[in-house]
C-alpha cells in the first residue's frame, strides 16, 4: 500500500506542474499536503502496536476521501483533464479498497470475539 501511495503521489507531482498557477497555489499545495498527511498515516499504521493501528488507518481512509474529493473540483473547474483524473482516481480507489479491507482486518483482530470472549 505504500508504494501505491507513493505512485499516485509521483504521478500528482507531474499533474501539479501542469496546474494553472490559479489554482497551484491554493487546491493545488492543499491536494499535496493530503497526500503526505495520507503517506504518513499509513506510515505510521503500519508500524504502530496493533491495538493502535485502527486510529491511524481510519484517519488515512479520511484523508483519501478528502482528496478526492478536492481532485474531483479540481477536475470540475479544469484544472485538471480527464485523462490525468481518471488515472489518479483508479489508483486512489485501489488505495482505498486496500484501506478498508486492512480496517476490517484490524477490526476483527481487536475484537473481543476473536478470543472467544463476550
């Protein structure tokens, strides 16, 4: 999952060049702090103590959806072409899917059930 989100970042940081400068500065430097602050929750979650592990996935999956749905305004008022959108949507999606399965992994591990308790 990491290099995933470290290729969608790479692929943003050449779409970030081609953003007009209207919007660089602005939705652009906010769309790259998301995808940092998204890098580093996974980061962190990954070598965090299992029952600290939740917090850090759910915030990434609340990063990710933010950022999406900063990319799909950016599409919306042309800052962004569709070709470029589409391309980084499916790799955000993928990340996502991946999210939420590793929540529901987590999930299921902290759970009381697990160990036969009620």
């Amino acid at each position: 999952m990491v290099e995933k989100t470290l290729s969608a970042y790479k692929l943003w940081q050449e779409i970030l060049k081609l953003f007009p400068k209207t919007t660089r500065y602005s939705l652009g430097i906010k769309i790259d702090v998301l995808f940092i602050e998204i890098f580093e929750s996974i980061s962190t979650a990954a070598f965090a103590a299992k029952t600290e592990k939740s917090p850090w996935v759910r915030r990434a999956i609340i990063k990710l959806d933010t950022l999406k749905g900063l990319l799909r305004i950016a599409w919306e008022i042309k800052s962004l072409d569709n070709k470029k959108y589409i391309t980084l949507s499916e790799q955000l999606s993928e990340i996502g899917r991946q999210l939420g399965g590793w929540h529901n992994q987590i999930i299921k591990q902290n759970s009381p059930a697990k160990a036969g308790e009620k």
